[in-house]
C-alpha cells in the first residue's frame, strides 16, 4: 500500500499538466520610468525579464538608445535582490515610423549593421538578448519583416543571445482596416514562432472597442486564430495594465494609457460609481465632471487573475505586461514565480 502511495505521488509530480510555471515579462517606458523604478524595487522577486523599451532603430538605420544610470542601478538593486531576474530590451522603430521600418526591410546592409550591434552592445551590457517592438509596418512588408527576424534570430543565437518578438494580435487572414493593414497584418505568426525564441503577442489594444482595453471575447477571437500558429510554450499572453477613458454621450476616448494611481485620485475626488463586467473581464469606474459623464475600463485583481487563468489552462508560456509603474499594486500577490 505504502509502495502504491508513492508511485502515485511521482507521478502526479511529473504528469504533463499537472504542475505550472509562468515567465513574467515587464516592460518599462522612459514616460513611466521613474513609476516603474519604484515598482521594480518593490517587487522584483516576482519578475523574470525586465524589458525597457529604450532603444531604436534611428532615421539613420542605426542602432541607438540605451539605459540611462539611474535604470541601470535600479535594475542590479533588483538584480541582488532576484538573482534571475533577466534584462531583455527591446527594439522600436523610432517613433513607430512605417518609413524607417520599411527602408531597414529594403537593405540587408543596415539590417547587417544593426545585428552586428545588437550583439555587441547586449554582450557588454549583459542583457539577455532582446525583443523586437517593430510596429505600424505595412502587411505588403510581411515576408521582408519574416525574413529579417530570421536572420537576426539566427544570428543571435550563434551568439548565445536570444530573440522574441512583440506582435500586434489579429483574428483575421485580411479585412481593409488600418489595424490590419499597418499594424497586425505583417506578423506571420507561425513563420516568427519558429524563428523566434518567443512571440509577446499583443492581446490588447482591440481597435473595435468602446471600452476595455480588451474584453474577453477580444481575447478569445485573438487565440483562437493564432491555436496552431504559435505553440503555447512559445507563446507569451500580452496584458495590459493602463486604463482607457471614455467620454459618455458621445461615446469617445479621452485617456488611452491612464495609471491606476491617476485612477485613484480621480475617486478620491469625485462621486463615482464601480463594477466588473464578468462578461468583459473588465473593471470600471463611473463619474461626473462638470456637463461630462466618464467611464474607465481599467485592469484589477480580480481580472488580471482572469487572464493568469487563461495562461494556465493553455499552458502559454507565461505573461508580457505593459507597461511597470502603472498597475493596480493588488495584482501582485496573485502573481506566483
């Protein structure tokens, strides 16, 4: 009996499915750097890949940008702290401009110059590798931007470095939007999973919404189209921690990356009214201001969790969030490393 116990007790250990642990991705802004420093400090034990985004591709096609001091000795404090904790930048276009991204795709050359230092500044900076952020690329660019981060994954890895890439999320082959069209027709999903070590897709953002950032259904729609596509142990569940404000009456958004601290000065000062849409996954605050009515949708415990769900039951890989210094500090504590 006791020998049956004991076989029964590996095996539950060693089941596929049966035991989980999640990759928990931060990223961090130079408008919130300083929001995103304090909240490093405070919960660096919880994070595996910090992930500023303080680097670009520059008009000029050449790599630029970096950490300034103060990021730097925030990040080894937290380092000392979490000693596994990962440094993984990322990459932009410059200001997201299409011009610069396609000029990069037409030319080997520059692309060659900017692997080359790639490289060179993550080994003496000892970051991990990096993740590619290229947005508002035109879908007509899709094989060209494949076939860069193929090179560059390939080039990467020759050096013991790593490459993912950070993907606007779509739940169509085609449609005449401009959120196909410039921003998530590009992603040949498949091809860049392959590629890649890992895809951040942007589960987020949904360009139909009047009101979450991205409701349930949004996300549901965005995996269902990519089951197949990326593997779910290469697949990192995007989330974002922003809020987005609307006007009522009309129905217009006024506030597209709102803070949970701007959120909480806002019901201190005003009368307001909250719920969660559980249809939604969405938390929201209702006030008056003036002639004005507004509503928030924002990100809390209880709909991150939601999304931590999600990420365990298809076994993704684990959680790319955007962006530190802006999230309900109650997300913390439901969060295991």
């Amino acid at each position: 009996m006791k020998k049956y116990f004991f076989i029964v007790l590996i095996f539950a250990v060693l089941a596929p499915g049966l035991t989980y642990a999640s990759e928990n991705i931060f990223y961090m802004s130079h408008s919130k750097e300083q929001e995103g420093i304090v909240s490093l400090q405070n919960n660096a034990t919880k994070i595996d890949i910090i992930a500023p985004q303080f680097y670009e591709v520059s008009d000029k096609l050449k790599l630029a940008g970096g950490l300034d001091e103060n990021l730097k000795q925030a990040i080894q404090q937290a380092q000392v702290k979490n000693n596994n904790l990962k440094l993984m930048p990322l990459v932009v276009n410059t200001g997201f401009k299409q011009k610069v991204i396609h000029s990069l795709l037409l030319s080997t050359k520059a692309q060659d110059v900017v692997i080359n230092s790639l490289i060179s500044v993550a080994k003496k900076e000892k970051y991990v590798g990096w993740q590619f952020d290229f947005e508002n690329i035109s879908y007509l660019d899709k094989n060209l931007y494949s076939a860069f981060v193929e090179r560059t994954a390939k080039a990467l890895h020759k050096n013991n470095l790593i490459l993912s890439v950070a993907a606007s999320s779509r739940s169509v082959d085609y449609e005449d939007t401009d959120a196909f069209k410039n921003w998530g027709g590009v992603f040949d999903y498949a091809r860049l999973a392959k590629a890649t070590d890992f895809v951040s897709l942007m589960t987020y953002d949904d360009p139909a919404s009047v009101g979450p950032v991205a409701s349930l259904p949004f996300i549901d729609s965005v995996l269902n189209y990519v089951k197949g596509k990326i593997p779910p142990e290469k697949l990192s569940f995007g989330i974002p921690l922003y809020y987005w404000g609307w006007t009522l009456n009309p129905n217009k958004k006024v506030n597209p990356s709102g803070s949970y601290n701007r959120l909480t000065t806002l019901m201190a000062n005003n009368q307001y009214q909250a719920g969660f849409d559980a249809a939604l996954s969405a938390p929201w605050v209702s006030y008056s201001y003036g002639n004005n009515q507004f509503k928030l949708w924002y990100q809390n415990q209880q709909s991150f969790t939601d999304r931590l769900n999600i990420i365990k039951q298809n076994n993704f890989r684990g959680f790319s969030a955007w962006v530190l210094g802006v999230e309900d500090p109650a997300i913390w504590p439901v969060i295991n490393h």
